[in-house]
C-alpha cells in the first residue's frame, strides 16, 4: 500500500530538482505523476524511466493559462482525472531592488507568482471534480523573511503564502487542503547554477555553497530535494488530513536564528 495510491498528481517544474524528487517519491507511493516542465528533454525522459502506468510529460509554461489547459486536458486524457497538484516551477533573479529591472521583476512575478495563481485557478475545479484532493504550493523561507538581492523573488514567495491561505479558505467546501512548503536552502540547480554551465566545475561551486551553509544554518548543512519531496509527500497525503492553509518551514533551523558554530 502506497500513501497515494489511486491518486493523480500534477507537478509542475518537475523535470529537475526538487519536482523531480517529488515525482520520483509520489510515483513510488502509488500516485500517477503529470510531470509539467518547460525542459521537454528532460521532462520526457523522467516519464520514460518511472513508466507509462505512473508518469506522463507535458510541456507546461506556468506563465501562460493556454498551457495550463492544454496541460490538464493532456492529463485527463491520459489518467482520467487530477486530484493532486504540486505548483513547484519557481526562478531565481539576483539583484538589489534599486538594480533590478522592470523586466527581470515582471519574469520572476509571472512564473512564480501567476504561474502558481494559474495553477490554483485550472487545476482547483478538477480537483473539486474528482471529489476533492490536495494543493500545495512551493513558496520558500524568503516567504517568510527578507534577504538581500532576492527582492523579486521574495515578493512573489510571500505572495504565494497569500495564494495559500486565501485558496485554503475558499476551497476547503470542496474537500480540497492547500499547503505551502517554505525551504531553505537546497542542494540543486537553483542554488548551484554552475551545475548547468558546461565552462564551470559544477563541484567545486558545489562545495562553496556547501561551506556556506554549513556555517549558516544551524542543523549545519544545505537541505536535500528528498527531503522536500518527503514534506510534499506528508501534505499531499492523508497523513496531514487536518491540515490547511499552512507554511511549513524546512530550513535546516534557518529561519529559528543564526548559527555560531
Ligand atoms: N533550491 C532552493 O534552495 C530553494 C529554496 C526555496 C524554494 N525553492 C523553490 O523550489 C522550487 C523548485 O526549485 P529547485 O530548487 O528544484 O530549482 P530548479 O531550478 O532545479 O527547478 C525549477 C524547475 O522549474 C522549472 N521552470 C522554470 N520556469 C518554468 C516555467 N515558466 N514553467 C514551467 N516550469 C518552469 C525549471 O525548468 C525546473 O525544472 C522553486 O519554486 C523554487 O523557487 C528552492
């Protein structure tokens, strides 16, 4: 027995990352994943390997409501239905606010922020049309708090706890429970990009960000997207069956207070 058996659960961004985790861990537990990426290659590929029974791709822009639909018809076509959905696609701008440009802002509100609006606003009343179900949204510990240079990124993050508690409210009537998960830091491309720049040495960055947060947080290391994923898991399933309308912190003790040792 899966804790998502009979389930079917759409993530978006989840060619790579802590997406890809979360489709690995929900399709070991029984659900059929709709795996939702602009990365077509490796969104394909991931399908491919969990198996046509639990895993299907589509392309999905998060940015765009024409995509969300064609996403979910895609969906319904190939698994009959949506009673889950994970919005996880999320970008990363460095900038001071008095730096940034109006355009990086407006990219970094439209696939973080619009895009999990669309994601609610699509998927919620196929959920409610398959009896109920769940949502969680991925906003982040700069949900939470400030942090230099990431303004844009913040402002959508809070933003998206707003999404949270306002959808957990007036979708709670129709059986559906919305979450956020609010990580740290996490050991992926977002935090290391020069795990994708083919000039770099993705190890070496790798083991400087691994040093920052080793002094930084206080349980002493970066987060896993595993461990993300397990969160998902717990909030998409009915072990957190009481539960709605939530930021649930994964920080490592971040957020608790700065580490001196
Ligand atoms: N890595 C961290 O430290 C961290 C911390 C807090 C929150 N988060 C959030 O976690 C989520 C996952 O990030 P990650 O760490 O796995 O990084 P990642 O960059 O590896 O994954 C992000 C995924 O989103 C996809 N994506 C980007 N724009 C998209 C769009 N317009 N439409 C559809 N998909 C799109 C990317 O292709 C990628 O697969 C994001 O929302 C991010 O903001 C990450």
């Amino acid at each position: 027995m899966g804790k998502l058996d009979g389930r079917v659960v759409l993530i978006s961004g989840a060619a790579r990352g802590q997406g890809e985790q979360e489709a690995r861990l929900f399709a070991a537990e029984g659900a059929r994943v709709v795996i939702a990426d602009v990365l077509d290659e490796q969104g394909e590929a991931l399908a491919k390997e969990l198996g046509e029974d639990a895993a299907r791709f589509v392309h999905l822009d998060v940015s765009r409501e024409d995509e969300w639909q064609a996403a979910v018809a895609a969906a319904k076509d190939t698994f009959g239905r949506i009673d889950g959905l994970v919005n996880n696609a999320g970008i990363l701008r460095f900038n001071e606010l008095v730096t940034t440009p109006l355009e990086e802002f407006q990219q970094v509100v439209q696939v973080n922020q619009v895009g999990a609006f669309l994601g609610i606003k699509i998927v919620a009343p196929e959920i409610a049309a398959a009896g109920g179900g769940t949502i969680v949204n991925t906003a982040s510990y700069t949900g939470l708090t400030g942090m230099a240079f990431v303004g844009a990124y913040a402002a959508t993050k809070h933003a998206v706890l707003g999404l949270t508690k306002v959808a957990a409210v007036e979708l709670a009537a129709k059986g559906i429970r919305v979450n956020a998960v609010c990580p740290g830091a996490v050991d992926t491309a977002m935090t290391n990009p020069a795990a994708l720049d083919p000039t770099a040495d993705p190890e070496e960055s790798r083991a400087a960000v691994a040093e920052l947060y080793r002094k930084l947080v206080p349980l002493g290391r970066i987060g896993q997207p595993e461990e993300v994923a397990a969160l998902a898991l717990f909030l998409t399933s009915d072990d957190s069956s009481y539960i709605t309308g939530q930021p649930f912190v994964i920080d490592g003790g971040w957020l608790a207070g700065v580490s001196l040792f």
